[in-house]
C-alpha cells in the first residue's frame, strides 16, 4: 500500500493541532479576522488566465446552485440573485455549483420525470436565456464567471435511481456506491463515456455563446471524472480509458476543440486521495474501502496534471481527499485554517520548476483552497508565492461583501464563517438548497434586499435574550428604524456561543462571537438600541414597561437525564466543562453521556486540551446523528486516534461509586461508532439492503471522576407563555431555541425573517 510522507504528516496533524496553543492565527492552526497585513496588495492585483484578466486574486469556490435553479435546469432569479450578490461584494472570478453533463448516461443525476435537482446547460435552447442572465448580472459588477461542468456524479450519487427507476448507478468500474456500498456501481463503456466527452464540448461551446468567460472541470473529490481518472476507482483492463490518463486529456481537448485557443479553461483536482493515509490498515478490512488502495500519489497526479496543461487546462485549484475522508474536501470547524496551502505550494512549485507553460504561453496559476476566510492569511499566502489566486466558498456565502470590506481596510465588519456546513451542505443533503448559518440572506437574495425597508411604523420592542436569534432581530429591526431594547440575563452576548467557542477547534464560532458582540457594542454606542446586561425582566415588568413588541430568544435550558443516583455523582454539564477549568482541576477520566455534537466536541476539548482520558455515551445508533457528514467524520476519525472510547447503542443505568453504569447493545449489527467512510442516510430515505438490528444487551461499568452531560436541551419557554397569558404587549414572538433547540442556522433566519417584516 503506498503512503505519502507529505500527506500522512498533513492527516496526521489535522486533528492533533487543537494541542499545541502556539498555533494562533497561522497555517495549521486558528484563522482570526486581522489586518496587520493591511493593505491587500497582492490580493487585490489583476492576474491573466489564458488571455483573460481578472481584476483581483479572488475566486469564488462552486458552492451550491443545487436546487436553486428550476426543475427543468434553468437558472432562475434565486439562482442568478445569489451569484450576483458575489459579484457586487468584490470578488473577481464567480465559479457556478455542479452543471452535469451525462444526463441519460449517469442515473444518479437525473430525477423522475426527466427533472434535476441541478442546473443544466445541455437540456434545450430553453435554459439558454437564464445562463445570459446570470453572466450579464455579474459581469456589471466586474466579476468574470466559469461554468463548473461535470461528468456525472458515479458512485457517489443518489443510488436511489435503482429503486425509482430500476437502473444501476454507474462508474469507471465496478464500484460500491458510497451511500448504499451494497449497491455496485456499473462501468461506462467506452462508447458512452466518449458521449460524456461529446456533450462537454457541447457545453462548454455553449457557455461561450451564452457569455460565460470560461468553463471548470470538476476532476477531484471521487466524482466521476475522478474515478476515470485515478486507478483507485479505474480498474479497467481493457479498451481506450483503461489508461487512467485517457479521458481527462479527452474531455479537455474535446472542450479546446469546441471553444478554440483562447478560452480558459479551469481543472480542480485532489493531489491525493490520502484514503491510505488516512485509514491504513482498515483499507484491507473495510469492505467498501477494500479496491480503493492503488490511488494515484502526488508525483502521479503532477505529472497527470503536466498532460492536461499540454491538453489545454489553464489553471488549477488544488486539494486533497474525496467522500470517504470527507472532511478533508469540506473542511469543517475543527480543521485548522489554511490547511491546504502546503498542497498549493507543491502543485505550483512543480509547476513553475517544470517551466509548464499553458498554451497561451503563459504561467498556469494554481488556487489555494480550504479555510482561507482570513484576510492576513490569504494575503500573506500569495506575497510569498504558496498559490497565484485564493478561492472563497463559505466565507463568501457568509458575507459576499468579504472582498469589498477587506479591500477598505474594514476587516472586523466581515460577517466570519462559522464552519457548521449545517446551511452550505446539510440543506442540500436534506432536500434543501444551500444557504448559510450566519448569513439569512444568502440564496434569498431575490427576495430580502441589500438593506430591509424603513418600517412604515415605529415600534418600541423588547429582545429577550442576546445570543445570535436575539442578536440578529435586535439589529435587524434598529435598522429599519424600531426603538430595540436587547435585555441579556447574563454579562456578555452571545448565548450558548460562548462556551461553543471555548474549545480550540471552534475558533471560527469564536470569530462570529467576537463579531456580533462588536455589531451590538456599535449599535449600542451610536444609539440604536439599548443594551441591559446582567438583567432580568418578568412578564410583569415587560407589560409595565409598555412595549409594543416582545421578542422571547432566551434559548435552552440544560437537561438532566432522570437517572437513579443522577444527583450523587460528580456530574457537571458540558457548557459549565468548557467554561470552567476548576470543574476539570484534579480530573483525569471523563465519562461524557450524550453523544451528540456538544457532547463530541466537549470530549475533543477534554482529551486534546486536557489530555484526559474519555468515554462517550450514546443511546442512539449513531453519534453526531444530524452533524453534516464532514464535521462529524472530522471528529470521531480523531477522537478515535486520540484513544476516546466511543460507546453507541447504550444507555447510562446508574452511578456507583467512582463509576458509570451502562447498559449496551453488543448485537453484531450494532453499527461500528468510528465508522467515517459511510454517511448516516437521511431520515426519508430507507436501506432496504442494511442489516436489522437485534438486540443483545450487556451490562458494563466504567471508571470515572468526571461525569459530563450533553444530553442536550429544552426550550426556556415558560416566560413567553407567562407573557402571553399577561398579555404583556399586543405582539409577542417566540423564536430561536426558546421556540424550537436547533441550530445556529434556524436561530437566525427565524430572527431575520421576523425583524424584516415587523
């Protein structure tokens, strides 16, 4: 099995990082929002890509479009409204989401009816006019666009095809699919593969004519290209694409053929799997990981990337992983910032050493991907010449005015990325379409303008309760002219962000803190509401106070498992773990009961930052059930190397002395805890292949002196329905976890979509 030093060290010390406290704001550590290195001179100097110049170093990552467009593929105004908004925010290269091209070849992309949860530029001249649109939208602000083709998805797509429509879903050999691994993925013979080839060429001829300035080949990440294209996923014997080289070169010449010498084209690639890397030995003893070992190495993908330069690619990003190690492609929270710019710093070195040129005779850039939401450290990548552009996904859905406030120096305005994925990825995986945790515009940008109308009447409210839900309407409605009173019961905003951002690897969730506490402290300064800290008001002070709007956004309140002996043992809650060292003071063993992820995130605080030793209770099948698959394989792929015991199936039964007594289900179907190369299903979507799960129950107990609970919370809603019953004010709203324990993410569009409409 190959290994590479390079990539074993990188995924290696994307979970052990949260260890070492120096690693503060740099490469391989935390990100903050400085500007020391103000102004961005490199960041914001033109740059040529084949014979297109584009304005700044910028590039906007393929986030989304998924279910963005209409049924039929057509960009609509939610679709164009979205990618215009980056355009007006500074940003000097838009690249769109996934545009399949092998619709009627790869099952996986087309729904019943012929429809598609996808754009499509290969449908009919019906979809033409909303790809004219969308590049005139965003040529007005400056920005250039490509069109992110894809070959089709392959093994991992929706293998839901083979219940709905009975066709197998597809790929370069027989694979398992990653949803469903007992489900195999069908080869594409060379016939149709070469119809794939056929219509890219179509598709990118036609994005020419439409106006978009360049097209942007999706080969990383295990997608199909990539599993033509690497002898992990391509096992063929026989004809023209046995040769892994075959179809990218192919599919590149075809797109130069259609569009001629001078129309850029981008290639995004992973430079390894890093599957070896990452899972070693169980590359033998995991089924659906068995075939996958033969992956092409960094000097195989190099010199790949030498044949598709002289096959006509202009430009690169680069990075590492695919689905099965998914949290190295979707960097989630706790991976450090700016983890892949050592990948970049290799693609370009080689590049630039090899005197690789493309066929405009000009140097090819390279793109630095991954957690560079960060001006210092995005500019400082470029000045000492790691990677020729930076590419923004979350940070840009987070705030599309990120390279507008950056280039003015007004660096602690720009909204922060809090890496949850619960907006950009959950929603998608769940039915949804992307959107973003922080930001309650982003993919409603056709329907919230840039600044909420004046309200037609002014208001005297009160905002109970100062974490993000509270935080987000109090501001809001001052803006539109309301007379905002944000009362918090505590010393500082921020709610359950505080402890949240305790933990190292939650440095992002630190930076939105830091940032809404800023927002509040200007607002509050400049008159614009008025802020009571360490303040608690009853339902009868809010109705003697006269207002004419309560908002309640008082959040959760701990919960206690109604367990025997519960109140005898040395039992703290997760959010009092993370706020106060005494509690851990003396504490070497850590039973953790919960399994969530407050309940994964506190036992990776305690076991990398306290180097305790730690025990994980769940009584569900799966931890982080509902996480985005990234941040959860993120956490307990290295609460795993850390040692952490991970019990699943299993509830806490008791607490004799010094100990937690369990109950488990050791069934041979109970599903493995550290299982991070197979996705949890959504909830709709049945399994019909998986295995039942018995039950065989066994009593164990484990040594302790800390018993954690992240068990989870209730909402704190008795004031709102004391209020009501008063009839406190002639408006009361309840919103954000006092209204229903979620996420960041429904706190805060259910905070926005109020406070524009009051």
């Amino acid at each position: 099995m190959k290994l590479d030093k390079t990539v074993q060290r990188l995924v290696d010390g994307y979970g052990k990082w949260a260890s070492d406290a120096a690693l503060s704001n740099r490469p391989g550590g935390t990100g903050l929002m400085t500007k020391e290195l103000y102004p961005y001179e490199a960041m914001f100097s033109p740059i040529k890509v084949n014979r297109t110049t584009i304005k700044n170093r910028l590039v906007m990552a393929p986030m989304g479009n998924i279910d963005m467009a209409e049924e039929t593929g057509r960009p609509n105004d939610k679709m164009i409204q979205y990618f215009v908004a980056r355009a007006k925010g500074g940003v000097g290269l838009i690249t769109t989401g996934l545009v399949p091209v092998s619709h009627g070849i790869d099952n996986s992309v087309t729904e019943l009816g012929h429809l598609s949860y996808f754009p499509r530029i290969d449908r009919s001249r019906t979809v033409f006019a909303g790809w004219r649109d969308l590049a005139q939208g965003v040529h007005s602000f400056g920005a250039k666009i490509f069109v992110q083709l894809t070959p089709g998805l392959g093994r991992v797509g929706n293998p839901q095809c083979l219940i709905t429509e009975l066709k197998f879903p597809v790929s370069a050999s027989m694979n398992p699919n990653f949803y469903i691994p007992q489900i195999p993925c069908m080869p594409l013979s060379d016939g149709k593969l070469k119809k794939i080839i056929k219509n890219a060429g179509q598709a990118a001829a036609d994005a020419k004519a439409a106006g978009l300035d360049g097209v942007y080949l999706h080969g990383h990440e295990g997608y199909l290209l990539e599993q033509l294209t690497n002898p992990a996923f391509n096992r063929r014997k026989l004809g023209r694409y046995a040769d892994v080289q075959n179809f990218g070169t192919d599919l590149i010449r075809e797109i130069r053929r259609r569009t001629g010498p001078d129309y850029p084209v981008m290639y995004r690639i992973d430079l390894s799997l890093a599957l070896n890397e990452t899972y070693g030995a169980q590359m033998d003893e995991i089924p659906s990981l068995k075939k996958f070992k033969d992956g092409r190495t960094i000097p195989d993908t190099l010199a790949y990337m030498k044949n598709l330069v002289a096959a006509g690619v202009d430009m690169f990003d680069v990075d590492l992983g695919c689905y099965d190690n998914w949290w190295l492609p979707h960097p989630p929270a706790g991976m450090p910032a700016g983890c892949f710019l050592e990948i970049a710093e290799i693609a370009k070195s080689y590049l630039k050493e090899n005197k690789i040129f493309s066929n405009a005779g000009v140097e090819v850039p390279v793109v630095a991907v991954g957690k560079l939401g960060y001006p210092d450290m995005a500019e400082k990548a470029l000045r000492e010449g790691m990677a020729d552009m930076i590419m923004l996904g979350r940070p840009l859905l987070a705030d599309p005015e990120w390279p507008n406030k950056a280039y003015a120096g007004r660096v602690e305005e720009i909204r922060p990325c809090i890496g949850c994925q619960e907006g950009c990825i959950n929603e998608f995986v769940d039915g949804g379409h992307p959107q973003c945790a922080v930001n309650p515009r982003t993919a409603f940008e056709h329907v919230y303008p840039d600044i909420p109308a004046k309200a037609d009447v002014k208001k005297k409210i009160a905002v109970v309760g100062a974490g993000p839900a509270g935080i987000v309407f109090a501001l809001t409605a001052a803006s539109r002219g309301h007379e905002v009173d944000l009362v918090e019961k505590g010393s500082a905003v921020g709610g359950r962000l505080i402890p949240g951002s305790r933990p190292r690897i939650k440095f992002d969730v630190d930076n939105y803190r830091r940032y809404l506490a800023r927002e509040v402290g200007k607002a509050a300064a400049e008159g614009k509401i008025s802020l009571r800290l360490n303040t608690v008001l009853t339902a009868e002070e809010l109705k003697a106070a006269g207002y004419d709007t309560v908002v309640f956004a008082i959040g959760t309140k701990n919960a206690v498992p109604p367990i025997p002996g519960i109140e005898k043992a040395n039992a703290v809650q997760a959010v009092d773990a993370l706020m106060d060292d005494a509690l851990l003071a003396g504490k070497k063993k850590a039973v953790v009961i919960g399994g969530g992820v407050v309940g994964c995130e506190t036992a990776y605080y305690l076991k990398y930052e306290k180097d305790m030793d730690v025990t994980v209770v769940e009584m569900l099948p799966y931890l982080m059930d509902g996480a985005c698959t990234a941040n959860r394989g993120h956490l307990i792929y290295y609460l795993k190397k850390a040692g952490v015991r991970l019990i699943n199936c299993a509830r806490v039964t008791g607490f004799p002395e010094g100990k937690v007594k369990v109950s488990r289900n050791t069934h041979k179907n109970v599903p493995d805890p550290y299982n991070t190369w197979s996705p949890i299903l959504p909830k709709n979507i049945e399994n019909p292949l998986a295995p039942r799960l018995g039950e065989e129950m066994r009593d164990e107990e484990l040594e302790t002196d800390l018993v954690v609970l992240a068990t989870g919370g209730r909402p704190d809603d008795a004031l709102f329905f004391e209020a009501q019953k008063l009839r406190a004010a002639p408006e009361l709203y309840n919103i954000g976890d006092s209204f229903h324990a979620g996420k960041v993410h429904e706190a805060t569009r259910s905070a926005y979509a109020l406070a524009t409409k009051i």
